[in-house]
C-alpha cells in the first residue's frame, strides 16, 4: 500500500468537501475536487479561495486542485492515495458512489466517508473485501481549516496498516488532533456532545418552571462549567433546531437498548412548537435569542421566554461565587441542581461509555476539548472534582455508578491521570503512558 499520501480525491465539493481539499492542497497534496457537476465544483473552488477565512492561505496553491464531475471524471481518482467521499449524509447515496469507485481506485488507495454519524458497517455491507480492508470513517469538524478534532473510525476489517498511515498524514501533515473512535451511533464528539445539549433542553425548562431564567442557565453553562461562552442556548441557535432534531432522530434509530439518551432524545413541546415555526437560530434570524437592528442603527439582543413563549428584552445574568465554578455541582441549590442534572449527568454518561465508543479516557478527553471546545474533557473534569466526591453523590441519589468510576473505586485510586496528567488509567485498571497528540 501507499505508505505517503501525496494526492487526494475529494468527492462532494459543499462546504466539508471544500475545506477538506483547500487543507490538503495548502499541504501540499495534488487534489481532485469533483461534485455533481463541473459548476458545482468551481463553486466549491470559489468557496475554498472566498470563504472567511479562507480555506488556502496560500491562494496560488489552488493550481494544484484539479476540478470535474462525479459522472465525467470519476476516472480521475485512479492515482489518488486518498479518497475522501464528503457527499450528502444519505446512507444509499454513499453506497451507490462507493459501488461506482471501488473499481477504479489503485491497490492500496486509502478510501475515507467523511459523515457525522452514518456507520461505516452500513455503508460497506456486502461490499468488496478490498474495500472494507482499505475503508474509514473520517469525521472532521467544520470548519475544517479552524477546528482541531478529526475522528478515525475503522470498520471490523480495516487494515492497521490504512489507519496509521491516515493517522500519520491528518497528524503530521494535516496538523489535526486525531482521536479513534469506534464505529457506534454518532462516534464521540456527538454522542457526548449531543447528550449535553438534548438532556440540556429537558433539564432547562425543568430548571425554568422553578425560577431560573435562559441567560442564567448559559452563565451557568458556560463559564464555571469551563465550556464557551455561548452555553446551551446559544451554542443550539448556532447549530440550528432543525439540526438537533435531524441528530435525535439519528440517535433515535441507533443508540442501544438501556442507553440513557433515549430519554431526551425528543424536544420538550416548546421547542417542537419552536420548529414547527421555523425559530431554528441564527440561520433564521432567531431561535431562543434574536438579535434586531433598530431606526437609529443601534440593536436589540431579546430572548425568547419558553414558558411564556414570547419574546422578552434580553437580561444578563450575573453569577456569584458559589456558582462560579464547576464546584456548583455539589451545591444544593436550584443551580446546582441544575448543573448536576446537566453537566453532572454527561460526564457520568462519559464515564459509562467505555470500552463502547472509545478505548481510553483519552481520546474521549481530546474529543470533546477539540471538537467542542471544553477546557477539559469530562475525566479530566471529573478529576478537578474528585471522582470519589462524584461516586458519593450518585450513592446519596440512589443512581448508578458508571463503570469507570466503579473501576477506579476498585483499584483504590483516587484520580483518572496520574503523574502529572502523563499516565491515564486504563480498562485493566492500570496507569499508562498518554500517548502524543
């Protein structure tokens, strides 16, 4: 096999495909840019040079991208190393473009389906053994020049060989924070990150029917819990409700039998009310915030009431010190009940997802610090904590303790890293080296 990736095929030139070949043409890959059509692949060109920022920082490099379409100029993936199909995220469309590649593509040729959630079992059931042998998941996060995270999946069959030299060439030469996941319902980033935002939902409005507000809930999921300044809200109005609701629906059809996230997977009545209505966020001009300009140029921040569902001025919210950090999970109050109901409850979930969707600590860590912009990852929160302060709560509260959490107890150890965060505490229960980034 080709053990240096010097070309690249992308196929799918929308805003992933873009920036994906605007990264490797800037690191000096040949590409092969194709879309549906050659004018769908000039768009994706025109938003690779125009886009803010720019996915090139080096505009002549362009020369080195090679456009055409999937049904004239497939053909041209022949000598590419790495085929990466960054098409729409419709199980049967990938399939039929796999189908169409496999014969095509030189011996050795690493193929990628860069997807946020589709398994890549599914996209290469009954497809040739060639193909499942040289086949991933790449999951980079947009946009792709900016955002660190880029999630490896293989599949059962998946040469070793395939995956480190991947591994190697987004590290090294790609300059991404790679973390393996496995091939289950949303990889890592998601399945966690998506847990936080959908309980969220629930566990707002609960929190709201007894006296806080929407901007208090995102001071509180902000700040002290060590997350971006936008908190649940507003991260949600970035994202847009229509998307959440598309992330449910996956979660719905995939998530195993017992997994707690089943349990929030559908929207509380206001918001379903709220998409129904098209108040999807930013991409409609307001979602649970909306932002106006008004006659005399300043503008007008208003925020959404969900439990009177209307519109209200905006109010900042104010924390004081007992809530200004993440020890406000141990606070009896309203708002720590609140943040343990929320950010309590998904790095408990974190903890219990090991060995499912990741091997160590480690890569889960590095997903969410990467890939959500958490100043820790949720066993490194659960050290600033205390672990065996966490495990006497969930005792106190009848709820169950998660199986790395019950390992740790069971070991007698009292944190995840060890030895100045260089060692982390494996599945057998022992310290290892935490391997580079």
């Amino acid at each position: 096999m080709s053990q240096k990736i010097t070309s690249v095929a992308v196929l799918g030139a929308g805003t992933m495909g873009s920036g994906i070949a605007g990264l490797c043409a800037e690191n000096n890959c040949n590409v092969v840019l194709l879309d549906v059509s050659l004018e769908a692949a000039q768009k994706g060109l025109d938003r690779i040079i125009n886009s803010r920022p720019s996915a090139l920082d080096t505009p002549e490099k362009t020369n080195a991208i090679v456009l055409g379409s999937l049904n004239d100029d497939l053909h041209k993936i022949s000598n590419c190393d790495w085929i990466c199909e960054a098409i729409i995220e419709d199980l049967e469309t990938k399939r039929t473009l796999m189908n169409r590649l496999e014969p095509l593509r030189k011996n050795g040729s690493i193929v990628s389906s860069n997807t946020s959630g589709i398994p890549l079992r599914d996209i290469t059931h009954g497809m040739p053994d060639r193909l499942q042998q040289d086949m991933v998941i790449t999951h980079f996060f947009n946009p792709v020049k900016i955002m660190k995270l880029l999630e490896i999946v293989p599949g059962a069959h998946t040469n070793q060989e395939i995956v480190d030299t991947l591994v190697n060439f987004c590290r090294d030469t790609l300059g991404k924070g790679v973390v393996h996941a496995k091939d289950t319902v949303n990889f890592i980033g998601n399945r966690i990150g998506c847990f936080w935002m959908l309980n969220g939902l629930h566990k707002a409005l609960e929190a709201m029917q007894n006296g806080l507000t929407s901007e208090k809930i995102d001071a509180l999921m902000s700040k002290p819990m060590g997350l971006p300044q936008t908190g649940l809200y507003g991260l949600i109005d970035l994202i847009g409700l229509d998307i959440m609701d598309l992330v449910g629906k996956n979660l719905a059809a995939n998530l195993p039998t017992g997994d707690i996230g089943l349990n929030c997977i559908d929207f509380p009545q206001i918001e379903k009310k709220m998409l129904l209505n098209g108040q999807l966020g930013r991409k409609s001009g307001g979602g649970f915030y909306r932002v106006s300009k008004l006659d005399d140029g300043s503008k007008k921040k208003e925020t959404f009431d969900l439990i009177e569902g209307k519109w209200r001025d905006f109010s900042a919210a104010s924390l004081d010190e007992k809530h200004n950090s993440i020890d406000v999970l141990f606070s009896d109050d309203l708002e720590g009940q609140f943040c343990w109901n929320v950010m309590g409850t998904t790095i408990n979930y974190a903890a219990d997802l090991i060995p499912e969707i990741a091997d160590d600590i480690v890569n889960i860590d590095r997903a969410m610090r990467w890939g959500f912009a958490w100043e820790k990852g949720p066993f490194q929160i659960l050290d600033a904590l205390g672990p065996l302060k966490i495990i006497k709560k969930l005792e106190e509260n009848g709820q169950n303790i998660p199986n790395m959490l019950l390992l740790l107890a069971e070991k007698g150890l009292k944190t995840f890293y060890h030895n100045n965060g260089t060692e982390f505490l494996s599945v057998e229960g022992n310290y290892l080296p935490v391997p580079r980034e």
